[in-house]
C-alpha cells in the first residue's frame, strides 16, 4: 500500500472538486474528461485501496477510541494545525470552514443540534494527523462487501481491488441482504464513519446520520444501494440531503471572526457534549 504519497494538494482539494461535480445548479457536464490528475490518482488509490478487509482493520484499530481524549473545541483547535505546508496560497483554516458551515445553518433558524452537527462534521479529518493517507480519510463513501456501484465516480478504478475478483462480494446484495439497514452495512473507511463513533452517544439521529453519509455521494446524490436500503434510511437521507446543501455550497474567502464565535459555540457543544471526549 502507497503510504506518504498524498495526490491532493489538500484535503479542501476533494471538497472543491465535489462543486464541480456537483455545481449547485445542476447542468449536463462531462465531469470524468474534467476532473484534476491529482483527483483522479487520489480515486485510484481509494479504490484500489479500500477493500472489506481494510476497512475491519481501521475499525479494530480506532473504534475502541484509545487514541485520546479532549474536548470538541480543542479537537476543532488540533484539527487546525493539518495545514500543507507546501502551498503558499493556503486558504482558510480548517477551524473556519466548520464555522462557515455552522453560520449558514444556524442563519436559516435550524435546530441547535444541527447547527452543532455543521460545526463537528469533518472532525474526523485529525485521522490525517495520525499519519492515515488521504485516501483512506476522505474521498466519497461507499459500501464495501458487495458490488462495487457504477454510479460510483471513476469507478472503473475499482478493478485494480482486490474485492473485485472475490466471489462472496460480486452480487449487488454480496454479504448482506435485501433492505437490510445501512446500518447493517460496512461502508469504505473514512473521516465520515470515524466521526459517528466518537459521537454517536450524545446527539439525535438525524445528525448522526448527516455525519456518517456525509460522503455516501453515491447513495445520497446518485441513488445507488437501494436494495440495502430500508424505509427508515430513506427517511434519515431527507436529512443528509438538507445538510448537504450547507456542506458543499457555504465555502466562501470571507475570513469568520472564531474569537467572537467562540463563546456561541462552546455553550452549545457544552450542552450536547461532556467536557471531554474518547477518540
């Protein structure tokens, strides 16, 4: 497995190219001929990467959340220090894109909790910070145990993975069953499903869902997998949809004041979360 070669100038660099993939108007685009060579490396790695196994194995390795302990703010303040240092033109902190989504939430008078679930979303990111590839923290999810979709980009990719060629995994349904719950499906490893686990005793489920198919763009935005899928699921996606709209279209240069935010937002993580948390 590659280890130090990261294709991506950054990570903001996949999160950009999602608005072209997905611009906020939706126009005909031949997105495949467009798409950056250092995003189309980063998919040949994530799919010839993420396999079943892989993704058992980061789960045994990070799930028992030993790796540390402390707080949302301080996780958000740790998460800040993942800058490429070889990039002049750095743009805004990390700190201040969750802040940019959490404002344009909170601005159209949504629930505390989903404002709080826009502020702690790409938390997960600090993986990257204990030297985990790019390609194995972000990138769009999918499951993994069955078929690989071809409504997933640059799918083609995919025949470089080992479970390509596994027999148990090259049926659409593969280990699972019909309208089984995503819940009960393993999706590829990332940022997305690290989060949910850190998190998932303090806040209701809708954000829950909002933060472990984040980046379930295959599910989500393309409607594949929904023979796993059962009507609960689908109601939950109404709400991963909702955030979406905040998580792709509020990046703007506007610099956010984090100081005179702060104390907003530390009393809201206070109210959901305990002073500190197991990751």
């Amino acid at each position: 497995m590659p280890d130090s070669f990261e294709p991506l100038s950054s990570l903001d660099e996949w999160e950009d190219d999602l608005l072209r993939r997905y611009p906020a108007r939706d126009t005909f685009r031949d997105y495949a001929a467009e798409a950056r060579p250092g995003v189309r490396e980063f998919y040949r790695l994530n799919h010839q990467y993420q396999t079943f196994e892989f993704g058992q194995q980061k789960r045994q390795q990070y799930l028992p959340l030993a790796k540390t302990q402390m707080g949302v703010w301080q996780a958000m303040e740790y998460l800040n220090t993942l800058v490429d240092d070889s990039d002049p033109d750095i743009d805004l902190p990390q700190i201040e894109h969750l802040l940019q989504t959490a404002e344009a939430i909170r601005s159209n008078n949504q629930p505390r909790w989903f404002i709080l679930t826009g502020l702690i979303h790409d938390l997960g990111k600090i993986l990257c910070l204990w030297g985990e590839p790019q390609w194995a923290v972000v990138g769009d999810t999918f499951p993994v145990g069955c078929k690989f979709s071809d409504r997933i980009v640059f799918h083609e990719a995919f025949s470089d993975n080992p479970d390509s060629t596994n027999e148990r995994y090259q049926s659409d349904l593969g280990i699972y069953s019909p309208h089984c719950g995503l819940d009960q499906v393993n999706l590829s490893w990332g940022h997305d499903e690290y989060l949910y686990h850190v998190v998932k005793n303090y806040l209701p489920e809708p954000a829950l869902n909002m933060i472990r198919y984040h980046s379930c763009y295959p599910v989500h935005r393309e409607g594949a997998y929904g023979f796993l899928m059962n009507e609960h699921d689908h109601e939950m996606m109404k709400w991963v949809n909702a955030f979406n709209q905040y998580d792709l279209y509020t990046k703007r240069d506007e610099r956010m004041d984090v100081a005179g935010l702060r104390p907003f937002y530390q009393q809201l993580i206070d109210e959901y979360f305990p002073a500190s948390l197991n990751w």
